[in-house]
C-alpha cells in the first residue's frame, strides 16, 4: 500500500502556524521571476499583498515587502508613458 503524498502549493509552504492567503501569496510570488498578465491583475495583487507589510513577522514583512515592491515596478514598467 502507498501513501498519498500532500498536492497544491499550500503544503509546499511551512506552516508553523496558520497563514493568511496574504502571506502564502507573498511567499509564492517572491519567487516569481517573470510572468505574463494584464496589469489590473498586478495591481489587485499588490493590494492583496500590502496589508503584510505591516505584519508582526518580520519574515512576512521582508516578503511582502519585496513582492509589493516588484509588482509596483512591474505596473511602472507597463505605463503606456514608456
């Protein structure tokens, strides 16, 4: 008999204790090194990631922190100004 192993992202994120769907999304897209979408989703990603940057974990905060920093220029670099 084999054992089913854990699937989705969520269990690929430790959880010492329970996350917001903030915090697991900063965690994810801290990786993200390039992607494709339109900027409205940039932007609403940014809100969703803004309330942990004041987050008591510094870890979370450092996190959201880079991730809110690179949607911002990601949404900068798509000004039809440029």
């Amino acid at each position: 008999m084999t054992s089913q192993l854990p699937r989705g992202l969520e269990n690929l994120i430790p959880t010492a204790r329970a996350t917001t769907p903030g915090e697991r999304a900063a965690s994810q897209l801290l990786h993200l090194r390039q992607a494709t979408v339109p900027v409205p989703v940039l932007a609403a990603a940014a809100e969703l990631i803004a309330p942990q940057l004041d987050d008591p974990d510094s870890a979370t905060r450092e996190a959201a922190g880079a991730v809110h920093a690179r949607l911002l220029a990601a949404i900068d670099d798509a000004a039809p100004d440029r």
